[in-house]
C-alpha cells in the first residue's frame, strides 16, 4: 500500500506535474461534454478541421509575440472563431454540402497555416508542441484561461441545453416548435471551436479530434440518453487525462499521445465487453 502512494505521489512533487494534472482533467471534462454533440450530430470531420485550421492563427500570432504564449492563443481563438462561422455560411447557403464546405476551407487554411510555419527553422520547432501537445508545459494562466473559456463554453450548454437536445435527435421537430435551429448551428459551432483552442495545449493540433470523439463515442456505447452520456463521457475524459499523465510521466513518452493512447483503450475495451453482452443476451 505505501507503494502505491508513492506511486501517485511521487510525481506530484513537480509543480509542473501538478499544473499538467488540472490542465489533464479540465480538457478532458471539457472535451467529453462538448464532444457528445459532436458524435450525435455526426460532426467529427468538422472537428479535424478546425483543429487544422487554427494554424495560420497561431503562425501570426507567433510572428505578433515572438513565441510569447498571449499572442498565439488569441490569434488561434480568432481564427477559430472565423473559420467555424464560414463553414456554417458556406454550408446554410445551401450551395455545398456540408461536408464539402469544410473540405475547402480546411484545406485551404491548413495549407496557409503550413506555408507561414516553414518560413523560418525555429519557428517551425517552436511550434511542435501546438500540434503535439505539451501538457507539462502548462503555465498557471494557460490553466486560467483554459478554466475560463471552459466554464463558459459549459454555460451556454447548460443555458441551451434543451434547445441542442432537440436540434441534436430530431432537427425537423425542432422546426416544427419554431426553435432558431441555425443560430443554434451557428453557436455549436462556435462552441466546438473554442474547445479546441482551449485544449490545444494539452493533446495538440494532431490528437485533439481524438479527445472529442472517443470518450463520447465510448459512452454511446454504454447509454442512449444524452445527460448520461454527457456525465459518462467527462468522466472518461478525465480518467484519460490522468491516466495518461501518469503513463507519460513513468514510460517517457509524449503526454498528449498517451492521454489518446488511453481513450483508445477504454473504447477498445468497453466495445468488447459490449460485444460479449450482447452476444450471450
């Protein structure tokens, strides 16, 4: 047994370690809520986009502050926020498919995003960890405003939250009660993008998609009601973000990709035990 605690605390002796813990479960809370409306309403190609399509953001904003951490999360808000409202336009104009509306402007932005990080040698090294993640390296106002913009984003779930549950099963009935389903579109959108801005620090531009998906997948498969789910999912988010700290911290291997690395076995898991079940009832 005092192996054990040591085992858990040894690592908490690092300030470090500490911060990157919070960042770990917040990001993971936070993703595993905001993410069950993205699996419902089959929006994880949005997600990877927008993921992609801050990069340009957080090259100016590199370029603006130096590498200075303001400037680049700002800049990366911003350019979420743009891209998101644009493909909800191009995409309510009703010219392009939805999905096809995000393919261009993903591409597009993403290609831009890449031209202006090989512009210089450092520049392109220090802004590994924005597509890597680097939960360790979280400073107290990164936490802050990670919190911040969270605690927000949950908000204006919890104030809407009837309003997305109808939008999210049964689009036409939410015409049908006269809801303003587009505005709704339109701030879901704008909802899943600062999400990822705010979490971006921790798992990276590369693995963020997978923070989204697999804890809110991973409740689907356990439960179809949606405040279930919704618990479900932040609680595995945040189970993988401390897990997989740990795991990063004792096996030596990058923090952002063993948080993934954990969701990915929880949902592997949780689908064979779902399997067995169902195949002996």
């Amino acid at each position: 047994m005092p192996e054990f605690f040591d085992f858990l605390l040894t690592p908490m002796q690092y300030p470090f370690m500490v911060r990157g813990l919070l960042a770990a479960v917040l990001v993971g809370l936070l993703c595993g809520i905001v993410g069950c409306f993205v699996v419902l309403r089959g929006m994880a190609f949005f997600g990877d986009a927008m993921s992609h399509s801050i990069l340009p953001g957080i090259a100016v904003g590199y370029l603006i502050g130096g590498g200075a951490r303001a400037p680049l999360f700002w800049c990366a808000m911003a350019t979420a926020v743009v891209v998101s409202l644009s493909i909800g336009a191009v995409t309510k104009s009703g010219r392009l498919k939805e999905d096809t509306a995000i393919g261009i402007i993903f591409a597009g932005m993403f290609a831009l995003g890449v031209a202006l990080i090989s512009m210089g040698r450092s520049y392109s090294l220090d802004l590994v960890h924005f597509l890597f993640g680097d939960v360790l390296g979280v400073a107290w106002p990164d936490l802050a405003l990670t919190a911040g913009f969270g605690l927000t984003v949950l908000a204006i779930l919890l104030l809407f939250y009837k309003e997305f549950l109808v939008v999210s099963f049964d689009d036409t009935l939410a015409r049908t009660l006269r809801l303003p389903s587009t505005a709704l579109y339109y701030i879901l959108l704008v909802l899943i993008a600062v999400t990822i801005v705010a979490s971006i620090q921790t798992v990276g531009v590369a693995l963020i998609l997978a923070m989204l998906v697999t804890p809110p997948a991973t409740a689907y498969l356990l439960t179809r009601r949606l405040p279930v789910m919704m618990a479900l999912s932040a609680g595995l988010g945040a189970l993988a973000g401390i897990v997989g700290l740990y795991l990063s911290y004792y096996a030596g291997f990058a923090s952002g990709a063993a948080i993934v690395l954990v969701c990915t076995a929880l949902f592997l898991v949780t689908l064979l035990a779902t399997s067995v079940r169902r195949g002996r009832g």
